[in-house]
C-alpha cells in the first residue's frame, strides 16, 4: 500500500512539474538586433514555378518556430532571389535519377540598408518514378527540402 501511494504521489509530481509551463528556447536575433522580422516575397529567376514561394514560405515558418517571425511593419526584413538549375539525369546501371540544384542569396536589411548577404547553394538527386507524373512529384519534394535547408542555412548566416 505505501509503495502505491509513492507512485501516486510520484505520478501526481511529474505532472504538476510537466504542467507548470517551463520550457527551454533559445530566442533568435538577427545580426543588428532585430528580433522579429519580415520576409519578403523571393523573386524567382528559375524555370521552376513555385520556387521563390517554397523558400519565402521556408523561410517564414523557421521564423515562426524561433519566435522572431514579423509582418510588414518589421524592423528588419529578408529579402532576395532564387536560381534553380534544370533537372539533369543521372544514370546508375539499374536505375536512372535526376539533379537539381538551388541558389538562394538573400539580404538582410535594416532601415533600407543592407546589413548582411548570404548566398546558400543545395542539390539533391531524386529517383526518376513509374511515369511522368511520379518523377514531378518527387521533383517537387526535392526542391521543398532544399528550399528548407536553405532556409535553414541563411537564418544561421544572419544569427546574431
């Protein structure tokens, strides 16, 4: 009976201590202090439709998850392009994939100046599917991960 009662009361602990809301998180800052900031729509210079849209896109939801993501009246604000090479096959013996590769410069600015550049350059290869349809749709999930990565990259680049 004693030893339940301390695994009552070692549950009932834990979960008070669970509940209380602390939790650790590291706040992300940009280069000049900013600690939110907006991201503007990335012109895209690639034959790639959506690619300048998955990579602001990237890029706005790893600032939500640091806390730091803006509206327009932000301080600072991202901006830049993206560049895409068109998909290349690779063939191996038994199967054939494909290459592509992005670039991604972007800006950070402050009061209309520059404070910082990145350029991120990312390939993946991707297995070429059953027909047309398939190999498009892992041509997408390829460039949607590199544009993640590349999100990735440049907030490290304009970390404080």
């Amino acid at each position: 009976m004693k030893r339940r009662a301390q695994g009552v009361l070692a549950a009932a602990a834990a979960l008070g201590l669970g509940a209380c809301g602390y939790a650790f998180t590291q706040r992300w800052i940009a280069r000049g202090g900013a600690e939110h900031v907006h991201v503007s729509a990335f012109e895209n210079l690639s034959t790639e439709p959506e690619l300048g849209a998955a990579v602001t896109t990237a890029l706005r939801t790893e600032l939500a998850r640091r806390g730091a993501a803006a509206g327009e009246g932000a301080a600072a604000a991202i901006e830049g392009e993206v560049r895409a090479t068109e998909p290349a096959p690779t063939s191996q013996p038994t199967v054939t994939t494909w290459r592509i590769a992005v670039e991604v410069r972007a800006r950070l600015v402050e009061g209309g100046v520059a404070v910082a550049e990145h350029v991120v350059r990312r390939e993946a290869g991707y297995l070429a599917g059953a027909d047309a349809l398939e190999t498009e749709g892992r041509r997408a999930l390829a460039l949607r991960r590199l544009a993640e990565d590349a999100a990735r990259d440049v907030l490290r680049a304009f970390e404080r």
